[in-house]
C-alpha cells in the first residue's frame, strides 16, 4: 500500500514537472510570438509606422507636385527686385539672379553690350545671390556668403574696384568683407557691411559720400566711424542712411530741399534729420526722399513737381511731411518722379508722373496723392525705375508695367509703354 501511495506521488510529480516544462515553453513560444523580433507586436508596429510614413510620404508628395504644378503655371518664383533708368534686375527664390532690359554699359552683366534684353537673363550662373540694387548704369549685388559683386558703367569709379573701366560681368569688391545692404545711384555707390560700417565710393562732386569732401574715390572708403548702420539710399548726388538707433541721415546735393533738414544747401558730412523720431524704411531717387517711421507713418520731402511727394500739391517741401496718415506702411520705393508703397495689409499704392503709365492704374495721368493698384492683389515687394515699375505679390508672381522702349518690363516686347501690371514669368 505505502509503495502504491510513493509511486502515485511519483507519478504525480513528474506529471507536474512535465506541465510545468510545457507551461514554460508554451509561455515562451507566445511570448515570442506576440513580442520576438518577428512578434505581432513588432508586426503591429511595422504595420503602423509603415502607413504613417506611407501618409507622410503621400502627404510629401502631394505638396511637391502642388508646387510643382504651381510653378508650371506662374513660372519659378522670385523674392527680391530692383530697377533703375531701364533695365531690371530680379533674385528668384533660388537664388539666380536674372536681368533684362538697356545693356548699353554691361549693366545686366552678361559679358556683352548688347543694347537690350526684352526677356530675363541669367547673371552669373552658380552663384546664388541675397541683395541686389540697380544704379543708373551700373549694378551691385550680394551674394549668399556675403561677398559684394560689382559690374558695368565704370567712369567715376562706381564699381569700386579701383579703376574706372567698365565691366561687362561681376566682379568682386573689397574681398574678405562681408556686406548686407547696399544701394546703387547714379555714379556712386553705397554698401553696408555686416558689422554695421558704412561704405561709400564713387563720384563724390556734391559731398555725397558724407567723408566731408569732394574728391572721388575709385575703392570703398568708410563713413562716420564708430555709428552704425542698418539702412542706406541714395538720390542724385545725396545719400540717406538709418542708424542701429532708428536715427535718420542725410548729406550730399540740397538744392531742392532732398535732405530734409530745412535748407538748401550742400552737406559734405551725415545731419540728423526729424531728431526724436525712429525710422524703419527708407527711400530716395533724382531729388527728393521718402521714409517710414516705426509706427509705418509715411514721409516724403524734397522736390514734387509732378505730385510725386503724395502730398496732394505740387510744392517742394524742405523738411519732411506726412503722406496719407490714415495708412501705415511697411515698403516704399522712389522712381525718378514717382513713388511706390505697400500698406501694412500688402495692398500697393503708386502716385507722382505718369506718362508712361509707371503708376500701373490704366491712365496716363499724374496722380498728386496714392492710388490703389490691382485691388485685391497683396504684394510684399517693390521697386520703380526711371518711368517704370515693378513688384512681387504675396505668391512670388512678379509684374512689371510703364515705359518699355528698352525691354525693361521683360515681357518679351518692345513697346512705349503699358499702363497696367503685366506677369512676367521664367520657365523651369
């Protein structure tokens, strides 16, 4: 009896060794099975990450063939633009700069004098470019690592590369020194480097480098050492400039109240101007300036002889006076006698000469304070040459209008002029 007790304990025990060992290895196999290298959890997990990178992707892609497709049909998108007497220059938003219009000079820096382009033109292929400014016949950029590019008419010395001999393409300026800003005039130059010392070269018979002197100067020489600054201009033969502090500058040729200090006479070195009052923007061309304050209230001073101060008359004004105070603005820009400016609500107002139609409202007639123009249209760019205009709306379409006799509103055609705003578009 005590042996058949013993061996059904026996027994019993190794049944329960036995069911132990199976348990254990049935929980090793499910364990496996639900969480191994191959798991379901792990497939679960593959399963999920691979549809949310599949709708990542498929979003991805849907937003590239957008764009691409938005490219297709308004062309390659541009960000910055600048004009001067007739030729155009324009960045698109990869960084290629573009030309088009009067190359007499080599002033769209194509390696030719060929008379004009009536559509854009590459510029120096390679190189992608930040800050770009049309003088009368000479251009200026900056590219992407900081470096200043100089090129066509060169008599007084406007490229500053030390000598007065034209240049049908870019060349650098004062290597090693990194530049942000920079503006073209009629034959001198200005630029801004990236500490905030101002740079000036050039013709200089009306004081317009604001060294205190006369005399030319065929490389950058510095100004007003120890301020420094964020914004620069220039008119004919003047300069303007905006310190770190808001405070606003001017010097150079006053015969026609251009610098907004209450006189008519030269300055050869920078005077205050509106003391107590910080600006933001600025803008000048031939004689007269224009500035926003940083509360977007809009000045405009100098000489109006065809409304082109905004100011609802046609008298000179030797200190500045306020245009449109029920509207704040954010961007100005100065033809030679017309103006540009886009609200705070990207709407563009144009208003001074209008000939040739550069004021984009359909007519021919001068306009003595701001009109609206494309109503409906937000823009965040603007720039205006000698009688036309241009301007880039919130998508990056660029459009162009005015006097077209050299090609420079790049729509292909030679034209006296068109009076509304036209599309202008680079293929991909």
């Amino acid at each position: 009896m005590r042996k058949t007790i013993k061996r059904e304990k026996g027994i019993t025990l190794v049944a329960l060794v036995i069911t132990i060992i199976i348990i254990i290895i049935l929980a090793t196999v499910t364990l496996n099975f639900a969480f191994g290298d191959n798991g379901l959890i792990k497939r679960a997990e593959d399963a999920r990450d691979y549809y949310t990178n599949s709708a990542k992707e498929e979003a991805e892609l849907m937003s590239n063939l957008e764009e691409y497709w938005k490219s297709e049909i308004n062309g390659i998108g541009f960000k910055e633009i600048a004009a001067d007497y007739v030729q155009s220059l324009a960045i698109d938003e990869y960084g290629n700069l573009w030309g088009w219009g009067n190359n007499e000079y080599g002033q769209l820096g194509i390696g030719s004098t060929e008379l004009y382009k009536t559509t854009p033109v590459q510029i120096k292929d390679g190189t992608r470019f930040e800050k770009i400014c049309s003088g009368q016949q000479h251009s200026l950029a900056i590219d992407e690592d900081g470096n200043l590019w100089a090129w066509g008419y060169n008599e007084y010395g406007q490229l500053g590369d030390g000598t007065t001999e034209d240049k049908l393409t870019p060349v650098q300026i004062k290597v090693g020194t990194k530049f942000k800003e920079i503006y073209a005039e009629l034959v001198h130059s200005l630029a801004i480097d990236e500490y905030g010392n101002l740079w000036a070269w050039g013709y200089n018979g009306y004081g317009q480098f604001g060294d205190g002197t006369t005399e030319d100067k065929l490389t950058p020489i510095q100004i007003k050492d120890g301020t420094k600054f964020k914004k620069i201009t220039a008119g004919h033969y003047s300069s303007m400039a905006i310190d770190e502090a808001g405070n606003l500058w001017t010097w150079g040729y006053n015969a026609y109240g251009q610098l907004g200090d209450g006189t008519i006479e030269d300055k050869l070195t920078p005077v205050q101007i509106k003391d107590g009052t910080k600006f933001k923007e600025i803008a000048a061309s031939y004689l007269r300036g224009m500035a926003i304050d940083e509360y977007g209230n809009l000045w405009a001073w100098g000489m109006n002889s065809t409304g082109q101060l905004g100011d609802g008359t046609t008298e000179n004004k030797l200190t500045p006076v306020q245009i449109k105070g029920e509207t704040k603005f954010k961007e100005i820009a100065a033809g030679l006698v017309h103006s540009l400016a886009i609200d705070e609500y990207g709407n563009l107002w144009t208003w001074g000469m209008n000939s040739t139609g550069q004021l984009g409202d359909g007519t021919t007639e001068d306009k003595t304070t701001p009109v609206q123009i494309k109503d409906g249209t937000k823009f965040k760019e603007i720039a205006a040459g000698e009688y036309h205009s241009l301007a880039i709306d919130e998508a990056g379409n660029l459009w162009t209008w005015g006097y077209n006799e050299s090609g420079q509103l790049g729509n292909g055609n030679i034209e006296e002029y068109i009076s509304t705003p036209v599309q202008i578009k680079i293929e991909n």
